[in-house]
C-alpha cells in the first residue's frame, strides 16, 4: 500500500540538519522522496512488532509531510509484507527497484536474515537501507556504505549488560541465546567487554529457534554456578528460557536484552504469557530510557505516541518503533544532500548528521560516521527494568497498575 500524506511548504527537520542544498529538482513538483517499507506483517508471531513499526514510520511521515515535506515534496511509503521469509523480502524489494516509482530509501522491520538478504540488493542498487536488526557487517560502511542500523550496535548492548553486572556486584555470569546473526554477535560482544572488565564467563549455550525446550542447555550452565544468566531470544524462545530455568528450580538473576522485553510472552499477562508469574520473579531485562514512562516526555517521544494512536495503535513496545527515527533520518538526509532520489548523496549526507541533530524519538540521539553506521547510542539511553503491562507501547506507565 502507498501512504502519501500532502505536502507543504517548510521542513522542520531543515533546522536540525543545518538547510539543504540545492535540490535535485526544483520545486514541489519534483520527485517525492519515495520509502518502502518491509514489515512481516502475514506472520502471526510477529504481527504486533509489523503493526508497530507501520504506524511508527506512519507517525514520522505525518509530523514531516504536515511540515513541508522534504524540500517541499512529500514522503510516500509504501509498505510491503515480506512475511517473515527472506525470499519474499528480496522479491519484494526486487520489484520495488525495477518499478516506475523506485524507493531512495528502504526500512527494515524484521530479524537479522532479512536484513543479511537484502543488503546486497539494496548496496547494488545505491539505495539507503535502515535495518531493525543488524548483522556483523550492516554497520560496517567499507562493507556496506548506505546501510545504516537503528538498532542498538552490539558494542553499546555489550556496554550496557557489563555496567549492570557491575552494579550488581557480580563477578561471573552465562549465557544462553537464540542461534541467531544478532544474538550471536551480542553474545560475543557481552563476553569481550565483560571479561574485559573483570567478570567471568562460566558457560555459553545457544539453540535453535525451533527448538521447544532449552532445558538441556540450562542445565548445562546451571552446573557452571554463575550468579547471573544473560539471554538473548525473542518471541517464545523467551518463554523457554523462562520455563525452563523454573523447571530446573534455579533461582538465578536473569538479564534479558531488548528483543527478549519486545516478547509478547513477556509483556502479556496470562493465559497468553507470562508477566506477574513466578517465571519472571528474578527477570530484568534492557529497554530504552524512550521506551520507559516519564511524565514529562521529549516531544518526539509525544509526537511518536499521539502520531501511532492516530495511525491505529501502539500493539507492541517502542521498543521496535524503529521506523519512526528511520523515517526522521532519511528526510533529514535528503534534505541535507538537497535530493530525495538520488540514494547515495542521502546516505553520505545521513553519515555526516550531527548527532542529536534530527528530532528522533526511539534514541535521542544517532552517531553515526564514515568509520562506522552503528546507531551507537550513548549509556544513558538504557535501562534494565522489570516487565510491567504496557501503555501507549511504554513500560511503567502508573495507569498500569
């Protein structure tokens, strides 16, 4: 489907970026700067973080258009149902570049295979992609130069995990992970940074996304006595670990990353999950300080919020509205490189943003730079919390309770 929601006169992330150059084509009757969206939207388990993203990247495309557009032409979207499958995400994309209407900028809101099929399209074709969910080269611009990761860069994610063990005063630890791209890259990221910083690893398991029980490999490095348990899963694998560490009767300290709080087994209540059970006593688990309710919110934060309930709601946390700031950097991109179609000026003029300069919502601020296209968010944009009920796709909220 195609959302193009008008065009004005101003842009207001133009301030935020320092002004355009010339544009590419003068006028309002140039090109749109043309975004398509691949979210899984036709797979059940993740429909709720497809429906978040849309109305996310919705929200940013309505607060820009309602400002003038990019260079005074609109953004339009057209979002795409890649279904989960990294074929269809690539088919898909595909035809979007060979069509009359080609997109200078792709998003994409689904796991790391999706983003490792896609790359390579995306870098032949010059166009800017903005991933989700990283890879080990998705960050890397020698490799990749007009990729660009939203989400937190495993260095940052490693950063934050050893900092709380710390102020746990803990020295050992383990982990266990989904067999993934991504939580494989966290996981050696954690163990670098934290035996670095003097903690111990005592053991490390992963295991299939298929797979239905993980009790083999908990028990495995229960016997390795750490005081803490790190897991990276999303989705029912979450669940797993969590009955399975209940199964085994090990009382243990559990550190959970950002895909596991995205789990809607985590944050629903039951029959359909687990949240106020006893499999989540000892659980806490990394959100972003956006994603954790404070009464007097940054603007984009508001912006994002009131612009998804408009759009058609909130189903998932912010946590994966990644598609809101996605939307913010490639117009303030564009605007900065003065085009909206040529897609490797966007994403030099997108690696040359200053930080903090476009008004994004999900991570104050994004760093990136011609040595690196991490989002590399700074210490403060985390929080480990507790699970609670979500609101408005926020943690925390008192009307909660």
């Amino acid at each position: 489907m195609i959302v193009s929601l008008g065009a004005a006169v101003v842009l207001a992330v133009t301030a935020a970026c320092g002004g355009g150059q010339a544009a590419d084509s003068a006028g309002p009757s140039g090109e749109p700067l043309r975004i398509l969206l691949l979210a899984p939207i036709s797979a059940p388990a993740l429909a709720n973080n497809a429906t978040t993203e849309i109305n996310a990247a919705k929200a940013a495309v309505e607060v820009i258009n309602k400002n003038g557009g990019v260079l005074g032409r609109p953004i339009e979207l057209d979002v795409q149902d890649e279904a989960n499958s990294p074929t269809t995400a690539v088919t898909k994309l595909n035809t979007a570049l060979s069509g009359d209407a080609k997109p200078s900028v792709l998003v994409q809101t689904d796991a790391s295979p999706i983003t490792s099929a896609v790359l390579p399209l995306s870098n032949q074709n010059k166009i800017v992609a903005l991933n989700f969910a990283q890879t080990a080269d998705s960050g890397n611009p020698a490799k990749y130069p007009y990729s660009f990761d939203l989400a937190a860069s495993t260095a940052s994610i490693g950063a934050a995990f050893c900092a709380q063990m710390q102020s746990m005063n803990v020295k050992s630890f383990a982990i266990i992970r989904n067999d993934t791209p991504f939580a494989n890259a966290e996981t050696d990221e954690v163990t670098k940074q934290c035996q670095a910083a003097g903690l111990t690893l005592t053991g490390a398991e992963k295991f299939a996304t298929s797979t239905l029980d993980v009790t083999p490999q908990l028990s495995a490095l229960q016997a390795t006595n750490p005081e803490v348990l790190v897991f990276f899963a999303y989705g029912a694998p979450s669940g797993y670990v969590l009955q399975g560490v209940n199964r085994l009767g090990w009382n243990v300290p559990l550190l959970g990353d950002g895909a596991v709080i995205a789990s809607p087994v985590v944050t629903s209540p039951p029959p359909a999950g687990m949240l106020d059970t006893e499999f989540e006593a000892n659980l806490k688990a990394m959100a972003y300080a956006s994603t954790v309710y404070k009464a007097d919110q940054p603007q984009p934060v508001t912006d994002l919020i009131s612009g998804m309930k408009a759009a058609g709601g909130i189903p998932a946390p912010l946590t994966v509205a990644y598609a809101y700031d996605a939307v913010v950097l490639a117009a303030a991109g564009a605007e900065a490189a003065g085009t909206t179609t040529d897609g490797a000026k966007i994403a030099a003029a997108i690696e040359a943003l200053p930080p903090g300069g476009p008004k994004t919502a999900i991570f104050s601020s994004y760093t990136f730079s011609p040595t690196s296209h991490s989002a590399n968010p700074d210490p403060t944009e985390f929080a480990f919390i507790k699970p609670t009920k979500l609101v408005d796709g926020q943690f925390g909220n008192p009307s909660a309770s």
